[in-house]
C-alpha cells in the first residue's frame, strides 16, 4: 500500500513539472511577439508584399496579434500568400491549416513534401513541409506549411513538441511557429510550375525565419 501511494505521488509530481515546463502565459503573450513578426520584410528578393487585415475574432481564436497575413507578388505577376502565426512564449496545441478550412466546403489532400533549402555557403539542406492542395467549386490552391521552434524547422508536430519541451528546460528562446505559404493553380499548371515558385519563395524567405522567427 505504501509503494502504492510513493508511485502515486512520484507520477504526480511529474505530471505537475510536466505541466509547468509546457504551458505558457496566456496573458503576457497575447500582446507580444507583433515586433518581431514585423522585422519579415514586405520585399524580399523580387516579390513585393501587401498586408491584409484580419477580423479581431482571429486574434482572439489564435490567441496571438502576432500574425502575418501577407500576399507577395513578383515581377512576373505571379501571386504568393504568406500566413505567418507567431507566439513569443509557445503554447504547445497549434491550429493545422487543414483543421481550419475542412468545414469550409474544401476539399484537401495532404502528403510530405521536401523543399530544397540553398544558404549563402551554397550548401543545401531539404526542408521537410507539409503539403496541401485545396479545392473548392471556383479554384485549386496548393499549400506548404510546416513548423519552427528554436533550431527545428519542419512539418513534424510531436518533434514540434519535443522541441518546446526541450527548449524549457534548457531555458533557451521558447517561441514557435507555423509558416503557411500558398498559391493558385491555373489550369494549365498542373502543379509543378507552382512547387517551383512556391520553392524558391522559402528559400528566398528562409534567411529571415532563422534570423527574426
């Protein structure tokens, strides 16, 4: 019975550590992290950006006003979304893009894809995201989304997690997010001119996620 009971109190006490190290501070966050988000320029390379507002119902639902809702054109008229959902102290649940949208009359498909990530040493690095085509009765979008926290980059959620929970207790920067790019599909595209331009768009985003995000 004894033994019993000192089980009992170990597993609670590590649910209650295990609980501390993964909330956050609901009312701290809420007005943080907008100044970072703002340092992801509206021109980046050849595209130039236009922010779109948001209903406060968003803010509320997301619990973050650090949100980028951004549509990036480049010179050949060609047309990228950005939607950037930032949290300076992380929560751990994130809202998926396809969660979002499924009661919306869409039609989504989801499967891995890997982006090719090229630095400034020349050196490449795949990036792994999640990829979505959305269709609806007027048009097909395809979507890339995927997560950051710290050093992690990628379409992962339980390394999401794992990563969030690593980085309190190492005490390092515990802010996270979720980077959702898209863009139209003509009908003439059946897709792959879009990965390309949706490809070359993060990596010519990339430098800022790691240096402000």
């Amino acid at each position: 019975m004894k033994s019993n009971c000192a089980l009992l109190t170990i597993v609670m006490a590590l649910l209650a550590v295990f609980v501390h190290l993964t909330n956050f501070d609901r009312v701290g966050t809420v007005k943080q992290g907008e100044a970072t988000v703002k340092q992801i320029p509206l021109h980046i390379s050849d595209w130039s950006g236009t922010d779109h507002p948001l209903d406060e119902q968003v803010f509320d639902i997301l619990e973050t006003k650090a949100i980028l809702h951004r549509s990036y054109t480049n010179s050949q008229g060609r047309k990228i979304f950005l939607s950037l959902v930032y949290y300076e102290e992380t929560k751990v649940d994130f809202h998926a893009p396809e969660g979002c949208l499924g009661g919306r009359g869409i039609i989504t498909t989801k499967s891995p894809a890997t982006v090719t990530v090229v630095s400034s040493t020349t050196t490449t690095a795949p990036l792994t995201v999640n990829q979505l085509v959305q269709k609806n009765e007027r048009d097909t979008t395809l979507v890339y989304y995927f997560y950051k926290t710290g050093n992690f980059i990628g379409r992962n959620y339980i390394w999401l997690r794992l990563n969030l929970i690593f980085n309190k207790f190492k005490n390092t920067r515990k802010s996270g997010s979720l980077i959702r790019v898209s863009t139209l599909l003509t009908e003439s595209d059946d897709g792959g001119q879009s990965r390309i331009e949706l490809e070359q768009f993060i990596n010519d985003l990339y430098p800022y996620l790691v240096a402000y995000i």
